[in-house]
C-alpha cells in the first residue's frame, strides 16, 4: 500500500518503511573543475523501529500457531456448525443430506490399487478405490481448521461400537467432556472405528448425522453410522488411507 507522504510503504505485517530521497548521485564537473558534492540517499522509518515490528509481528505468528494446537478462541478456528454433545443420538443416517454427500459409486481416477481409501478433505469426501476409474464414495465431516492434516497411514485396527476416551490434548480444549463414555448409541464414534497407524486419528461414525458435509471435529474423520458399517465391512486392518489437503 502505498502513502503519498514520502514515499512510504506498509508491508503485509504492518510495518511502515519511508523512502525519503534527497539528491541523485552526481558525478557532473563544475565550470571551476571541481567534483560537486555527492549527493545522497537515506532510508528512514516511520512509526518506530523496523526491529521491533518485524519481532512483534513474529511473536504474534508464533501465538497464532500454538493456538491453533490447542485450541483458540479465534474464530478461524471454531467449526463450521455447533457439533452434538455426547450421549446425544440423532440417529444412523440423515435423509436430509444433500445427495453429493450420501453414498454412491462414482467415476474416479487413481492409480491406486483396489481397496485405496483416499480421503479428500476439502471435497468432504471419503473414496474406496474399486477400479482405476471407479470408485465408492462417501459423505465425510472433517477437522476444522487448525486441526486438518495430511498424510499416509494404514488401519491397525478395528472395532464395533467402540468405547470413546478423549484424549488429553481433547480434555485440555474442552474440560467439560466426559473422561469415559462407553460404546453404543450417543457415543461420538458411532458404529464402528477404523484406526490409523498409532496416532489418536480414526475413521468412526457419529451421534450425529447432520454434521456430515461440516468441518467439526479435531481431526478425526466421520460418516453416518449406516455408511461406517458398510465401510467397515470392506476394508481389513492393513488398508492404506491417503489423507490429502487440496
């Protein structure tokens, strides 16, 4: 952004620099033979020292991301819809989803053999590669921002019903959940889980359908309980599951 004062210019981060010009360099001779002086050109600051911007702007970057890890109260970080509390069950499907988001066969291009999940998140969607160009697909609610993330891992296990123990990080970020809650309806993980490599992540069901299609979760990827079952019922423990960022 440019000032009409001086020349002046803000950075991104808000830092004001001045460009005050006061001669041209010379290098002309005076009619008496003489070398007229050299002029010079300075670069001033305005506002205060560059420094201390420039490490002020650093320390609030580093805020942002510590917060993003545990939780922040600013709210690009809050989900995209208010999540259902848990013991809460509204039920193993939601006739209401939009169609993009229910479960169909679809063409899809990969290169990964048969049996590939590949979780799309920014689509919301959940792919079971059937062919190189076909592939099932399911509606997904996904971490909300801050808690999003990428990689390669494989299932190591598998479970019904799963009990839920949030984990510390979860419990740091929201005191008021339960410790323990035992596997059945109103549990958060729903139907069934499928776990990944030894982190806390899982593909599980939910308590609550209608957060399919919304960005609501720390990290964990769900889908209604009718469609977990049946993912659940394809894939064995070993499956490789591709999580991407797009």
């Amino acid at each position: 952004m440019m000032s009409a004062v001086d020349g002046a210019q803000t950075n991104p981060v808000g830092v004001c620099i001045c460009r005050r010009t006061i001669h041209a360099p010379s290098t002309s001779r005076s009619r008496s033979g003489r070398m007229s002086p050299m002029s010079r050109s300075k670069l001033t600051m305005c506002g205060g020292g560059l420094t201390a911007w420039v490490g002020a702007a650093v320390l609030w970057l580093i805020s942002v991301q510590v917060s993003a890890q545990q939780g922040s109260p600013f709210p690009f970080f809050k989900p995209t819809m208010e999540d259902v509390a848990p013991g809460i069950d509204h039920g193993n499907s939601d006739t209401n989803l939009p169609e993009d988001f229910q479960r169909q066969t679809v063409f899809y291009r990969s290169q990964h053999p048969a049996g590939t999940i590949i979780i799309e998140t920014t689509e919301r969607h959940l792919y079971l590669i059937e062919s190189d160009t076909r592939a099932l697909r399911y509606g997904i609610g996904v971490g909300r921002d801050g808690f999003t993330w990428a990689g390669l891992l494989q299932i190591t296990r598998k479970t019904e019903w799963p009990d839920w123990r949030p984990p510390p990080e979860m419990i740091e970020r929201q005191p008021y959940l339960p410790r323990f809650m035992a596997g059945g309806p109103g549990n958060p993980l729903g139907a069934r889980a499928m776990y990944l490599g030894n982190t806390v992540y899982r593909i599980h069901g939910t308590n609550a359908p209608e957060t399919i299609g919304h960005a609501v979760s720390s990290g964990c990827f769900r889908l209604v309980n009718d469609d977990v079952t049946d993912l659940y019922d394809r894939v064995p423990v070993g499956t490789h599951v591709i999580v991407r960022q797009n």
